[in-house]
C-alpha cells in the first residue's frame, strides 16, 4: 500500500518534523492532494497523497519523522491498516526504543531455558547472571533441603512451622559468623540491643522486640528471630546452616543448642536448662524441628543426629529425653546400634522425666505418663505408661454435653475463687451467668453462657469478657468474646481481658489465633 | 513524551534568551529558516531577532567579538558550525578568553560559551569529523563541557551560558536525533543509575552492584560505552561500571577513583585520536590517586593517530567501536597485560 | 588629576595662553620619561621580562584620549604604557604592575603587555584585540552606553587576518569602534613596506571604514585628526579609522634595534616633543619637567618594591 514519507533533503539533519495533518484520518484523498505540513531543515513542505485512497495517519502532530521513516498510509479499496508491528515502525520515533529492565545474559538464558524459570522469578531490573540463576536454584534446593533430611519420615499429623521451608532471609555474611565461631566471647558480652543490631547490620532477620539474654550466643548462617522472642541468659546456640524462631517464643535459662538447622514455631515456651544437640549434630539429619506453641519443661534433653520433628501444641516435660542413636559395642557382635528420627505429632503430651528412644514416633494426641521409657511407637489418642511403655488406654476420656457444661461452669465458678481469692471484690450473678468484679471505681464483668442467646445482659459501663461453651456466628459489638469450645477469641482485649485469656490457658484451653502471650495483669 | 538532544538544546537556548536580557546568540548561519547546520537555533531567530545573529564566516573574529562582548556585560553563545573549525579562533581562546579573569587578576570575568558540535561517525570526512577536546582541555581558565544524552542536556546548556566564567560546550553530532536517556528511582533500563549533584555532573551506569572495570567516557562514546555494558553484561557476564563525564575541565574524577577503588580496573573510551588525548591526563591521574586499586595497567579506546577518512568503511576503522571498549574491557578484567 | 583636567581647570581661571600646549607637553614628557626610565632599569638589570616603549608615539595617545569620555573604552597592545598613561595618569599603578607589585594593576600577573583597568585593556598578541574591541563596542552599543571604543594597533599588525574579519563585522553590525593605526613604520625589525601591499588606508576604507590620516608629526596636528575621527565614531556609531604616521624612536624591545644611526637621527628630526618644547616659554616648560620627575622619582621610590 502506497505509503506517506520525508525525504531527507540536507546532510546535517536526521529528520524531520511533522507540523500538522491537512486532512482528517480516515478521509478520502486525491492523487498529489496536500495531506500534511513537514518541517525539514531547509523549509516547510506539503506532503502530497501518492495515490488515490483513503488517508490513515501513522504519526501524531508534532512528532519528529525520520526520514523514510512512514508517517502515514493511503489504502485502496478493500486495503486495511497494516500490522500493529508496521505501524509500531512509523511511530516509534516518537519515543525512545524501550529498554528491558531485566535483561538475562545469554548463559543465564540458557539455563533459564533448560529449567523453565521465568526471570521475573529472579528479579525485575539488571542482568541476570548465570550465577544468580544458579543461585536461585540453590535457594529452591535449600528450601526443600531439610525435606529431602526429612526423606521417608512421614509427616502426617505434623503441623510445621513456616521458618522451615524459609530459605532466603535472614543470611548473614560468611566472614561474620567464621568470626563469631572463631572468638564469640566478646560478642556474646555485649547489650542485647547491640547484638542484634550486629546480626542484623550482618544480614539476619529478626524481628522488633526480640531480646538476647546476657551472656547468649547465636551462630548460624542463617538466623531468623520473629518478633517479641526472648532468649534467655547464657544461652548457646551453634547451627551450621539455620536457626529460627518464631515469633512470641520464649527461651529461659542456658539453652544449648546444637545442629544443622533448628526452626522452632511462634509461641514456644521453653524452660530452662534445656539442651538440643549431643552427639552427631553436624550429621545431615540433625535437623530439629518445633511447631506452634510446643512446650519444653526444665532440662529437657534432646540429641538431634537424626531428625526430631516435634508438632504443635505438644508438652515435652521437665527432664525428659529424647535421643535419636544409642552408644554401644559394635553391631556386628550383636549389639544394637540404632541412627533413627524421633516423631512428636501434634498434642502429644510427654509426661515428666520419660525417655523418647531413637525410632519412636508418638501420634496425634497420644501421652506418655511420667517416668515412662519409650522404646516403641505410640499411636494417636493413646495413653501409654511404663518401663517398657505400654498402651494402656485412650488418651482421653470421652465427655459428654452435660459434662462439658458442669466443666465450663466450674471453671468460671473458679476464676472467680480465684479472683476473690487474691482479695478481689467479686459479685457473683444470681442466674449463675458469671460475676462483676469492682476495683478502684471501674467495673469487670465476665459473662458465661452455653451459647450466644443465653447471654445476660452486661452492665453497659464495664468492661466484659463473654464466655461461650459453643461458638457463635455474632459476637457481642464490644468486649472480649472467648470460645471454649472451639477455643477462638474474638473482639478487642484489655488487661482484664488478657488475664482471663492467660486463666484458661493455664487450664489448657489456648485460644485461637495466636501467636499469643500473657504480659501480666490480674493473674 | 521523550525529548531529543537536540530540543533539549534548543529549548534550553530559548530559556536564556527568555530569562537573561544579556543572552547573545552568535554562529554563521543561526537564523530562521536555516536554523543553524544542525537545526539547534532553529526557531530562535524568529523569537529573539535582535539576539540571534547569522554572522560572516570569520571563526576567528567571532571568538574575538565573543569575548568582548562578554568583557562588557553581555552573555553570548557562540556556535561554531562544526568542532573542527575552532582552530580558527584558539589564538582568542588560549591568549584572549582563558587569560582575561586571572591575567587582570579577577578585574573582570568573560561569560562566554562557545556551542560545538564534533565526532564522526557520518562520513563527513577529515575536516569535519573530529573530536578536538584534547586541544581545549589543558588551557588554564577554560571550563571544556561534553555532554551526552545520559546528561540532563537543558540543565547542562543553562548551567554553562548562566556561568560567570568562558565555557566548551561540545555537542557530538549523533547526540542531537537521540533521545534524551534519563534513569528513574537510581535504575536505567537494566543498569543501575547514579547522577552527582554539581552542576556539571557524572552519570553513572552500573550493570550490578558488584563491576569488575571502570570505563570512564563522555560524550559521544557514552552511547558506545553503554552498548559495550550490554554485550559484556550478556555475552561475558563481564560487569562494568560506565561513568560519564559531563566537565572535561577542570574534571573532577572523585566518582571515578570510587569507582576504580571498587573496581581495580580502568578502561578510558574517547572518540578523539590516541595520542595525547584526555584520556592520557584521566589515566595519569588515576594512577596516581589510586594506583594500589588497580589490579593491571588502565587501558584506553581512542581513534587511531591517523586521518578521519570520508568512505564509513575506512572511517570505521579509524573511529573507536564497541568491540575496542568490550576487548579493552575484557583483558582489563582478566587483569591480563597487553 | 589627568592632563585633560588640567587643561579644563586652568581654562576655567582664564589664564588660556599656552595652557592647552603645556600640558599637551606636560603628557607627552611623561611618558617619554618613564619609557627611557624603564629602558634604563632593564640596562641595570633591575626589571626583568620584556617591554615595549612608546619612544616617539606620546603624542597619538595623548591626543586621542585628550577626546574620550570615562564612559570610553580603550583597548591597546603591547606597546600600551603610553595609552594607559594618557588615559589614567596612574603612573605608579603602572611602574607597579611593571616591576612586579601586589599592588599592581594586575597584582603584576599582566605585567608591561597586559594592564587591566576600568575601561581600559591591553594584551600582547598581535590583531587579536581588534575582534575584541569589536564585541566590545557592539555590547556598548547595545547596553545603550554611548560610549565608543578605541582600539590602538600598529602598521605590522596589519598583516593579521583576523583584523579584516573583523573590520568586516563592525561595519556590517555597526560597531561604534575607532580603529588607531599608529602606523611607525616597522613590523618589530622589517619595514612596513617589506611587510604590507597596497594602500593601509584603503584596506580600512573597503569595508566600509571612514579613515583619517595624519602624516606629520605634529602634535596639534594629531590631535585635531584624533579630535575629528572620535566625533565622527561618536556621531554615526559607526566604526571609522585613524593613521597616524608616527616613528618609533626606541627599539622594538628593548636593545633589539637594528635600524642604522642615521635613520634614527632622521626619525629624532621628526619627534615631536621638541618641538613641542620650543613652542613653550622655557620657564614654564622648565617647571613642567622638573614636576614630571619629581612625580617619577616618587613613583620610582614607591614601588622599590622586591627587586
């Protein structure tokens, strides 16, 4: 199709401008017909119609031409307008050609290629290098890493933490950490506040709140602390690829702690005297591993040369011991010699003092009473006692409706004991739906009911706890609405609120959501 | 809407004209229609008539009126038609214009620019293809300015014809019917950007955090140095740093050696001939100030010591290209001799 | 108080017998005197550099500025001690400069070619100048100043192309520009007419440039030839020229003279300032050089200076 053009009329100019269009776009044009005013170095020229046609601009007013370059088209009958790629040509000029941002280089490409990544995955601006492909192949083989250590364990009942998969933050720099190896006595001396500005200046990522106890001591190559964690003092911890913690966890006293990597969940409480690590713990395997809202009594000990994944909300009580090998006399002469992970599913209980051999698993809920050896596996919901432990009944009994009602009444009944006890003024309810403290002129009130609709009516003016036996759809507008149930807290909680949260918590109901964590009040 | 070298140049024109009375524009052949032979006056002629004067063909005198018409108050802009005339008038701007503020002791200043524009690349042969900052650079007293289309070429211009003192403005040819390459929030397409805050600053382009050679260059080597970036960045993973002068002299080289210091190599790319060419002076003093930093000797890109020939083939091979900076880069990042 | 004043001042108290040519005099020995005193202190060792005397051609450059206002500017060359003088009568400003002085006019970074003053400029590079007083004239002419410039060169200068480009461009944009050719004869040691073609007049009249001319050496003479080019620059704020055929009594340089004694007797036949001398009651001439050095001598004493 005949197109419009300049021709380049003097050798020191480039192009040309075009000052306006003489007919409309779209409009019928004889042969030689002016169509357009161009500005070239030398004049000011009428761009004549090539042929008989209909005119199609290709450039906008005032747009600077090269010459040859197509500023517009005139279409014959049955012609149409050429492809967004030609007509990109002609109007290009009027901007710069646009510059990728992310501009992989031709090894990168290639491997690219090979894996099947998508370079945005690696970055949005500069070059992409073969090594930086190659170093986000290593983080999503890093991040599946302690997986493939977790290979042929099944991790069915296991609710593990997120820090787990978490292979990118928190790296810090190499020449840190040999150092902090090398010599940490000086370092583990200094404020918590300048401990962690250094691990962070260095590359960890830890959260606001965080506190380092005196005298503690943090070494890995990858440290990731979640916010409000505390450490307690003295505490020692070498990892030779990753240490994480959650968020809301709490470390007492001389932890020792020792493997290749250990995530640890939000809220984790843990007691003091506690040692993770012994023998092997550069293997591998040594990977330990603690859900959401474990519990770990005083002096727990547990060696990690091969995995122990312990799940959430598990209780792992004062003393006991878990141990993934044994120490002994050669196999060949007969002798066990057992490497072997160690599995705590979810809410398993560990009563205080039992030992966990190398192989056990205990399942979803199952306790082992106090002072028990476990050399076999526990299956979920069980009890099992004893030296050799045994399964001896149901982990829990089952209870009815009626009995679930007498239980929550009397836990309120109590708290308010309990409040009393502790010389509160309590005013208890004579329908037996909760009670109204008084202190220094305000009022509390906790509110029980077995569901939504049997809720009193509240003293507009205090400040409320609702306590539900029964979930419920529509909470109260204000105050704060504690589940048992289906342990959920809802609404906005105040330092009374809190408190009666922290007493039932105590009872074992933690609600949800967490991370959560009691910071003082009326208990 | 992206702006050209050339409407930046002129708009800046404009902008002197508009904001200072004392504004001259003087060059052969600046008025309407012409326009000037690259088209940077065009349009101004019609605007300022008194202030835009088509002049007889006398390069000398020209600087020679120049001058005096800075010593009294004016603040003229001189065009030479192409870079290659200026020798025409180097006994007024090495004897005259240089000397006037410190040979009076500071009695007066000469508020000149001299506009010009130079480079190859165009087959416009011997005499009108040169790159001659090398004779302007070592004359005390004298501000030499190179821009590209990496500098903001409006601020540029103004900031030199606002400027007390007499001012080289070198235009490459090229530059003109290129866009204007402006970085945003420190990134330039793949590159990492960086602008100083002086007045007359450098730009700096980085293909990563970490380089592994320096390649300082101006004006119109910018564009071919950008180029070299890319293909080392894509076809070597070869990293480098480009630094982009806008002031030839006095030339403050404090972003280069920080880039040397990281670097511990340099590469200078200019588009003039070899020998005693700036990049001498830029590669003395670098290894003077940071000569522990290099890892081998600082290597340079130039044109060949030889005559700009007319036929593109044979200027080609006279004119430094992509390839030149990409292999001097190369063997500078092996740290290898030559 | 500069000569012009003085001849203002004594005009003014009626007594105007003579006193026009007394300080005419009064001007030009001067810097006779401080041109042979400056070739004396190079013979003794005590200048250093170059210098260029005016020996013989006072009177061009007290004649012409005896016509410019203060407004006025005047550019000069290498031969410029007398152009300053005329037109500053700072002579110890001048003798600083020379011998080196902070406080001289340059803080003694110019020295003897290159003096710096209101108004006033010289530098030591042949025709180059031209083009500047050229550019100089046209911003006074667009500053709306009135003033005009006055540019002083010699005949050898001639031979510089860039005097003709820019004869050129004051014409065409009308530069109110007085082109001085203190024509005296020699280009530094080859006489003019081994040096020039043509007609030195008509190289200015051909672009256009009015041209006086003043071939004796009378000093009267000159300046009423000076008195008639500054009006007419003035009048039409158009650049005009002047020669004047003057000669130089010295050597170019200093001690690089290589003109024959008696070619030099000739020229001393035609110097002006005896005449000029015999013209004037002794008594009063008498007073007039004993006042020129002892304003020498304190100049001399002031600027001992470092040397």
């Amino acid at each position: 199709m005949p197109r419009l053009y300049v021709e380049r009329d003097d050798a020191n100019s480039e192009s040309a401008t075009l000052v306006a269009w003489l007919v409309p776009d779209g409009q019928t044009v004889a042969p030689h017909q002016p169509v357009a005013v161009v500005e070239t170095s030398k004049a000011t020229v009428d761009l004549l119609a090539p042929a008989s046609g209909v005119l199609r601009h290709g450039v906008q007013e005032g747009a600077e031409i090269d010459f040859g370059a197509t500023l517009g088209w005139v279409l014959a009958p049955g012609e149409s307008l050429p492809t967004a790629k030609e007509a990109g040509r002609a109007t290009a000029d009027d901007a710069p050609a646009p510059v990728e941002d992310l501009q992989p280089t031709r090894a990168a490409a290639r491997l690219l290629e090979q894996a099947g990544i998508d370079p945005a995955a690696i970055g949005s601006h500069g070059f992409i290098t073969e090594r930086d492909v190659r170093a986000y192949l290593d983080r999503q083989r890093a991040r599946t890493a302690p997986l493939r250590a977790l290979e042929g364990i099944d991790l069915e009942g296991l609710s593990l933490p997120d820090g787990l998969t978490d292979a990118d933050r928190g790296r810090l720099d190499p020449s840190f950490v040999s150092r902090l190896r090398a010599d940490g006595e000086g370092f583990r001396h200094l404020p918590s506040e300048e401990k962690i500005a250094a691990y962070r200046e260095q590359g960890a990522a830890i959260a606001d709140g965080v506190q380092l106890g005196p005298g503690s001591l943090l070494i890995a190559p990858r440290l990731i602390i979640g916010r409000n964690s505390r450490i307690g003092p003295e505490t020692f911890a070498d990892c030779a690829e990753q240490l994480a913690i959650g968020s809301l966890s709490h470390f007492g006293p001389r932890l020792e702690l020792r493997a290749r990597r250990a995530v640890f969940g939000d809220n984790i409480h843990a007691g003091r005297g506690i040692t993770i690590g012994g023998g092997g713990h550069r293997d591998p395997w040594a990977v330990f591993v603690a859900g959401d809202l474990t519990f770990f009594g005083d002096e727990v000990f547990i060696n990690v040369c091969r995995p122990v994944l312990i799940g959430r909300e598990v209780f792992l009580t004062m003393r006991s011991i878990v141990v993934t090998h044994n120490i002994g006399h050669s196999p060949l002469e007969g002798f066990e010699n057992r490497f072997a992970p160690v599995v705590v599913e979810d809410r398993a209980q560990v009563g205080m003092g039992c030992t966990l051999y190398a192989g056990v698993r205990l399942g979803r809920e199952a306790i082992v009473g106090s002072n028990s050896y476990v050399l076999t596996s526990v299956p979920a919901g069980k009890l099992a006692l004893g030296v050799p432990a045994r399964v001896v009944t149901e982990a829990r009994r089952t209870i009815s409706p009626a009995r679930q009602r007498e239980v929550a009444r009397t836990l309120v009944a109590e708290l308010a004991e309990w409040l009393e006890a502790r010389g509160e003024r309590v005013e208890r309810r004579a329908d037996g739906a909760g009670f109204r403290v008084e202190r220094e002129g305000a009022a509390y009130e906790v509110l029980y009911a077995e569901t939504r609709d049997g809720l009193p009516q509240a003293d507009p003016a205090s400040e409320k706890v609702f306590v539900l036996l029964e979930g419920c759809e529509d909470p109260p507008p204000e105050g704060l609405l504690l589940e048992l149930i289906p342990r959920r807290a809802r609404g906005e909680a105040t330092t009374f609120g809190h408190s009666v949260r922290e007493y039932f918590r105590k009872r074992g109901i933690r609600f949800e959501p967490g991370p959560w964590r009691y910071t003082g009040g009326w208990i | 809407m992206s702006t050209r070298c050339a409407a930046a140049l002129n708009a800046a024109l404009a902008e002197a004209l508009e904001r200072w009375d004392e504004t001259l524009l003087l060059g052969e052949d600046l008025a309407d229609p012409y326009g000037g032979a690259f088209r940077i006056t065009r349009g101004l002629s019609t605007r300022f008539p008194d202030r835009v004067l088509s002049s007889p063909i006398s390069e000398a005198a020209l600087f020679g009126v120049s001058a005096g018409l800075a010593l009294r108050g004016r603040r003229p802009v001189l065009e030479i038609m192409f870079g290659d005339f200026i020798t025409l008038g180097l006994d007024q701007v090495i004897n005259h214009i240089a000397k006037f503020r410190e040979m009076y002791d500071e009695q007066v200043r000469v508020p000149l620019v001299v506009r010009t524009p130079m480079g190859g690349r165009r087959g416009y042969g011997p005499t009108h293809s040169q790159c001659l900052e090398k004779l302007l650079v070592g004359i005390p007293g004298l501000t030499v300015v190179a821009g590209s289309e990496y500098h903001d070429l409006h601020r540029l211009l103004l900031a030199a014809i606002a400027s007390d003192d007499p001012v080289f403005f070198i235009e490459n040819k090229l530059l003109y019917s290129r866009f204007q390459q402006r970085g945003r929030d420190g990134r330039l397409g793949p590159f990492l950007w960086e602008e100083g805050d002086s007045t007359y600053p450098t730009v700096q382009l980085r293909a990563a955090d970490r380089c592994s050679v320096s390649v300082v260059t101006w004006g119109g080597m910018a564009h071919l140095a950008r180029q070299a970036a890319e293909q080392l960045a894509i076809e070597h993973e070869t990293m480098i740093e480009v630094l982009i002068l806008s002031r030839l002299a006095p030339v403050d080289l404090t972003p280069l050696l920080a880039s040397v210091r990281r670097t511990g190599a340099l590469v200078v790319a200019e588009e003039g001939t070899l020998t005693g060419g700036v990049g001498a002076e830029i590669v003395a003093r670098v290894q003077h100030e940071a000569f522990s930093s290099l890892r081998g000797p600082a290597r340079r890109v130039a044109a060949r010591d030889a005559v700009i020939p007319a036929a593109r083939h044979l200027e080609d091979a006279v004119l430094p290209q992509v390839e030149d900076i990409t292999d001097a880069c190369l063997a500078a990042a092996a740290g290898t001799e030559h | 108080m500069d000569w012009r004043e003085r001849v203002a001042a004594e005009g003014s108290r009626g007594d105007r017998t003579g006193h026009f040519e007394r300080e005419f005099y009064r001007g030009i020995y001067l810097i006779r005197r401080l041109e042979e005193t400056l070739l004396e202190l190079f013979a003794a060792g005590r200048l250093s550099g170059t210098t260029h005397t005016c020996l013989g051609q006072e009177a061009n450059a007290v004649a012409v500025a005896f016509h410019l206002t203060d407004a006025d500017v005047v550019v000069s060359n290498h031969r410029c001690h007398g152009h300053y003088l005329a037109r500053t009568g700072d002579l110890e400003g001048l003798l600083a400069e020379i011998r080196g002085l902070e406080r001289g006019l340059c803080s003694g970074k110019g020295g003897s070619q290159h003096l710096c003053a209101p108004n006033f400029y010289t530098n030591g590079i042949q025709g180059g100048i031209v083009p500047l007083a050229t550019g100089m004239a046209l911003a006074e002419k667009q500053r709306g100043s009135g003033a005009i410039v006055t540019v002083f060169i010699g005949d050898g200068t001639l031979g510089q192309g860039v005097v003709y480009e820019s004869f050129n461009i004051a014409a065409l944009w009308a530069a109110p520009l007085l082109v001085v050719v203190e024509a005296n004869g020699w280009a530094q040691s080859t006489p003019t007419p081994r040096a020039m073609a043509g007609s030195m007049r008509q190289r200015l009249e051909a672009f256009g440039l009015p041209c006086g001319m003043v071939e004796g050496t009378d000093a009267l003479e000159i300046h009423r030839a000076a008195g008639a080019a500054v009006g007419q620059v003035r009048e039409t704020g158009r650049p005009a020229g002047l020669i004047i055929r003057t000669q130089r009594l010295g050597p170019h340089s200093k001690g690089d003279d290589s003109r024959s004694p008696e070619e030099l007797e000739t020229l001393r036949e035609r110097d002006p300032l005896p005449r000029l001398a015999a013209s004037l009651d002794p008594e009063q001439r008498r007073a007039i050089e004993a006042e020129c050095e002892r304003r020498l001598a304190a100049a001399l004493t002031a600027t001992e200076g470092p040397l």
